[in-house]
C-alpha cells in the first residue's frame, strides 16, 4: 500500500519536520559558540604565574582593536583548583598594569568589572603592536610579565580602513606625521626667509656705506708735494704795483 506524505509535512510544519528543524537551529548555536570560543582563545594569551598556581589572560578587551577606537587592556586571573579554576577578585589594588609601543610608556588603572576580571581603559592612537605589562603580586605571589600582540598572542591594532565604509579616511598615524612635517618645512621656510631679509638688509647697508665713502672731498694731505699750500709754486702770483693810475 503505498503511504501518502501528509500536507503538513510538504510545507514542514509536521512534528518530525519542526524536530529536523530544531535540531538544525541547536547545531547552528552550538558550532557559533565554539567559534566565539575559538576566536577569543586566539585573540588573549594565558600566561601561568606564581610557580603555576594561577594564570593570567592578557589581551585587548574588544578585539579587533582598531586605530582611535576606544579600548582597554583585558586581564583575567584564576586560581588552578580541583575540577578547574577559580577567578581571583580584588586584585586591583596589587597588580599594575601599563601599556608600551615605540618606546613610550603608559601606567593604566585597572579596574574590576566581574570576579576575577579587570580592565585598564585606554585609546590606541598608532596601528600596529603593543606591549601589555602586568607587575605587582597575586596573593603572596610576586608578578611582573610582559607580553606583545602578534600572531601568537592578541590582536595588534588595525587601521579603521579596514572597517570603513563607503568613504575611508587617512590613517591618523600618517596623517600626523604628515602634519608634523608640514609644520617643519614651515618653519624651516620661515628661518630661511628671515636670514634672507637680514642679509639684504645688511647689503643696503654696506652699500650705503661705500657710496658715502665715494662722494668725500679729497684730503688735503692727499694732494701732491707740487701743489701743497706750503709750496710757493701753488700760491697765485701778486702783480707788482706799477705805478700808473687806472683811469
């Protein structure tokens, strides 16, 4: 005897469709959970302190990082115990954290969000790869432990282009530097239009000077032995008187 599907079925509202269904949707959110576990696993690093006794996840709180976007560093602590671990709470009095990229420093505040949990709020203002410092001590545990972002660490800080749309804007590291340089060829024209206008000005002065020299009447010791006033030779001669009235 042949068996007929039934009407529900077709449009997949029977009983065995909506398990199938069901199934399907369950599998779905088990397999986006695990890949959200995946994710954050390969965006923080653990780090074991204390002679193994606790361990430290280091990274960016919201990762991606993008540049100019605010962020924090994200540090959670748990203690290894007996079927697992166990978040460590009131740390941020004892731990220190800071912040390092090209050389310059930054002290970070942490603060609590949840047990174990803390946050130290912070701007990244260049992309690429920072260096997260924690140091102080974890119970009776002294801690000082530096870590970098790459590959095998957390994310490093990428450019908004990669996230901007339908326009992108300059990178803000380039553009200050850039701006910066325009500011020292600025300035550097500047310098050199002020020494050019005091060279000019220092060249109408010695020419001043010369023309003055020039225009001078002769010295009389400058002039010749035959024609000094001591010389009878260069006084006009007197006419003798002679005699006879001029009518």
């Amino acid at each position: 005897m042949t068996r007929r599907r039934h009407q529900s079925c077709r449009t997949g509202t029977c009983p065995a469709a909506l398990r199938g269904r069901l199934l399907a949707i369950a599998l779905a959110g088990v397999a986006g959970a695990m890949l959200t576990t995946a994710d954050r696993a390969l965006a923080h690093v653990d780090i074991d302190v204390g002679e193994g006794r606790y361990v430290m996840e280091i990274g960016f709180r919201d990762e991606p990082a993008y540049l100019g976007q605010p962020n924090a560093l994200y540090l959670s602590v748990e203690e290894y115990a007996t079927g697992g671990t166990e978040p460590v709470a009131g740390l941020a009095a004892t731990l220190n954290a800071e912040v390092s990229r090209d050389g310059q420093t930054k002290e970070l505040a942490l603060a609590p969000v949840e047990d174990g949990v803390y946050e130290a709020v912070f701007v990244p203002t260049a992309s690429g790869d920072y260096t997260f410092r924690i140091f102080g001590t974890i119970g009776e545990a002294t801690v000082d432990e530096s870590v970098t972002s790459g590959p095998t660490t957390f994310n490093s800080v990428e450019p908004l282009t990669a996230i901007e749309f339908p326009v992108t804007r300059p990178d803000l590291a380039l553009l200050q530097a850039e701006t910066a340089n325009a500011q020292a060829s600025a300035e550097t024209a500047r310098a050199l239009g002020i020494a050019g206008i005091v060279a000019g000005v220092l060249g109408v002065i010695v020419a001043a000077v010369a023309l003055t020299r020039s225009r001078r009447p002769t010295s009389l010791g400058a002039m010749p032995a035959s024609a000094s006033p001591a010389s009878p030779a260069a006084l006009p001669l007197e006419s003798e008187p002679s005699g006879k009235l001029i009518r």
